[in-house]
C-alpha cells in the first residue's frame, strides 16, 4: 500500500495519469502496416495526417505538440519516412525547411485512425457528465503547463 501525507487525499495524481496512460496504449486498436510503429509514432503519424488537412505541417510543430526534443522527433521522422508513411518536401521560400507530407500509405490508413479517436473518446468520457469532462480537461491542461514551466527553468538553470 502506497504511504499517505498528512492532507493526502490519498490520490497519487502523478501515478494515475501513468496509468491510464499505459491502459490507452494497450487498447489502441492497430491495423495491417500501422502495428510495425510504436505508439509514440503512431500519434505523431496521426497528429501529421490530420493537421496536414488544415496546413502545413514542419517538425517544430510535431515538437511543441508533443513536447519532444528535436533528436526525438527527428528519429521519429525518419522511421515514418523509412516505413512510407510520410515524406518530406522542401519548401520554396527556405530551403532549409522541409514541410511533412503524409503518403498515400498513410492516407489509406486516415478514416480507420479517425474511427480508433471517436471510439477511445467515447470510451473515456462514458458515463462522466460534460461539466465534469470540462473541469477535468482545465485541470489536466494546467497540470501540463506547470510541468512545461518547470521543465523551462531546469532548463534556464542550466544555462
């Protein structure tokens, strides 16, 4: 049994947020070619497929989306790219930049991928009531800003 503070309400926040976490990779559905990438890249893959509808997409969004290092979403990329999913394209006013394109390969997989959200939201906020979903949504948005804060002066700390 896990050791209580004095004012605990005996909810280790940190603990449970681990553990849906885990409970959500295990029961995301795969499909065919998706099964060979991680959960990590599939996210990523999915984050690309569908911001690519509204605009473009360059791996600084994929790191400020999902808070990860530039070397992180680089060999993230890489693995897409080798595998087919995605491609990138240089962009005519800088040739540095290159802009993520999903592939046809990705593409086909889009309205199964949508399917798997709808039904993992459904299955989450079942039986939870709106005004609840909203307070738990603020809540958990505000826990993600002081971790992005705290990590940002480390971070100054070290400089």
């Amino acid at each position: 049994m896990c050791v209580q503070e004095e004012n605990d309400s005996g909810h280790d926040v940190g603990r449970l947020i681990n553990m849906i976490s885990h409970q959500l990779k295990r029961q995301m559905t795969t499909h065919g070619d998706e099964d060979a990438l991680t959960n990590m890249q599939k996210l990523v893959l999915h984050c690309i497929m569908f911001e690519s509808l509204e605009h473009d997409v360059y791996q600084k969004d994929l790191e400020k989306e999902f808070q990860i290092r530039r070397s992180t979403a680089t060999g993230i990329l890489q693995l897409l790219e080798k595998n087919g999913f995605i491609c990138r394209e240089q962009v005519k006013e800088d040739a540095r930049l290159k802009k993520i394109v999903p592939t046809e390969k990705a593409i086909g997989l889009r309205k199964q991928i949508l399917r798997n959200i709808r039904y993992m939201e459904r299955l989450l906020r079942e039986g939870i009531p709106e005004e609840d979903m909203e307070v738990c949504i603020r809540v958990l948005e505000k826990m993600s800003a002081n971790l992005l804060g705290n990590e940002k002066k480390k971070g100054d700390n070290e400089s």
